[in-house]
C-alpha cells in the first residue's frame, strides 16, 4: 500500500516527546522527512532514531519557541535539509493549573507565549516555503478545552480558544495560496507529562484508571487517535479540507 505522505517535508514542534513524538513517527511510517523540534536534544535524537526505524528520515533541530529567531531557523532547516516544507504541526504548548484568582500576568504571559504567539511565529515563517512548493497543510495541536470550561485551567483554555480563532482565520487568509490550516481538538491524553501533572496533584494511576469510565466514551484519548487525524490533514485525502475541527478526542471535544 502506498504511503500517505511519501515525498512531503514536515516541522513538527514540541516533538521531543508525548504527543508530538508520536506524530513525528507516525509521519515517518507513511514516508515523510520530519524535522524534530525542542529544546532537548537527547530526547529529539530518541525520537529521529524512531522516525528512522519506522522508515522515514528525520532530523533533531533545537528549538525555543519563544524566540522568533528559533521559529524561522527550524523551518529553514526543512528546506535546507530535505528541499522544502509541506507541512507544520504546531504542536508544543503547557497547561499550568491555575484558577483565575491564581493566574498572575506572567503566567498569562508564558502560556500565549507558547501556546499562541509560538505557532503564529512558527506559521509566518513557513508559509513562504510552502507557496514555493504550491502549497501546504498547517495543523494546529487543540484541546477540548478550548471550547468548555475548566476552573483550574482557566488561562490554558482561554490560549486554546484564542488558537483555535487564529486557525480560523489563518484558513481564511492563506486559500488562495492552497495552505490548508485545520485543527485537531485532543481530549484527555495519558502521557508521562500528564502522569505528572496528575501526580503533582494527588492522583496516581489507580485514581486515573477509576475515572476512565465516567468519560463519554468509557476511555482515554490515544495519542494514536491524534496521529491518524494528523495524517489525514497532511496528507493529499485532505486537499480541499480547510478551517476544519476534526475532533479526535473520544467524545471530549464535542461541542455546538
């Protein structure tokens, strides 16, 4: 069976681990050149290495994604590496646990900082590389969060929406240039990094297994379930799908 994504280039950020570790070797078994992004380089060999094993060809590429400079260079090194960019998941983001009574301007600030401003700055500086390849597909990492409300999460969700208004019209802005932009709403994802936030509040995994059944659909998101929605907006299936929400989140993100 052919791959759905032979011969295409992508960035993927955030992808030193979790969710963004599992896009990039999904891409990678469906033929895509992966740049890998973050800021720790054992783990983004960890993931090349991966990417490799699956069959594809991948790169580590350190990257902060709060400096404007490091948003350029990393997709610079897709062209320069591999011969151009088709493909840009704006995946790295944070979610402290704060109320509003809690959230101070800092926090406020480092949170759009990365889950905002970094993919605004990530998709300014790939979009010229992909009019020069005729085209591309932006994919913006959501949460189910976006679009309901959790207390403890208050300057997370507001981020989330504040993205997810920014894929709208970045969608709108860049048809002409067949630069697709979509969104993936995620719902409750078990990886180590929310292993530890749990733990940091006081729930260990027999807490987390017990919640498992209150969910809509009886089960946690996999990181699997994000990665197929992934390979379907960057791959050719989706040429004419633009300014989507696709909810691949168990039931988590539905909402009107």
């Amino acid at each position: 069976m052919a791959k759905r994504l032979n011969g295409k280039v992508a960035v993927v950020t955030g992808s030193t681990s979790g969710i963004g570790a599992g896009i990039v070797t999904a891409f990678a078994a469906e033929g895509a050149k992966v740049v890998v992004s973050g800021r720790r380089k054992e783990h983004g060999e960890e993931v090349v290495a991966a990417a490799r094993d699956a069959g594809g060809e991948a790169v580590f590429h350190p990257t902060d994604v709060l400096k404007p400079e490091d948003c350029e260079a990393v997709c610079r090194r897709a062209a320069d590496e591999f011969g151009g960019l088709d493909i840009l998941v704006n995946n790295a983001g944070i979610f402290p646990r704060a109320t509003l009574e809690e959230s101070d301007a800092e926090l406020w600030d480092q949170i759009f900082d990365i889950n905002v401003r970094a993919p605004f700055l990530c998709s300014r500086a790939a979009v010229p590389l992909m009019r020069k390849r005729g085209g591309g597909s932006i994919i913006n990492i959501g949460s189910g969060n976006a679009f309901g409300f959790h207390p403890p999460l208050f300057a997370y969700c507001t981020s989330k929406s504040a993205l997810h208004a920014m894929t709208m019209r970045l969608a709108s802005i860049l048809a002409k240039d067949r630069i697709r932009v979509n969104w993936v709403t995620v719902g409750w994802v078990l990886t180590e990094k929310e292993f530890e936030v749990q733990a940091g509040e006081g729930h260990d995994r027999e807490w987390l297994k017990q919640r498992e059944a209150d969910l809509p659909m009886g089960e946690y998101n996999r990181v699997e379930d994000v990665t197929a929605a992934c390979i379907y907006l960057a791959g050719d299936a989706s040429s004419r799908v633009t300014g989507s929400d696709l909810a691949a989140s168990a039931g988590m993100g539905v909402h009107i």
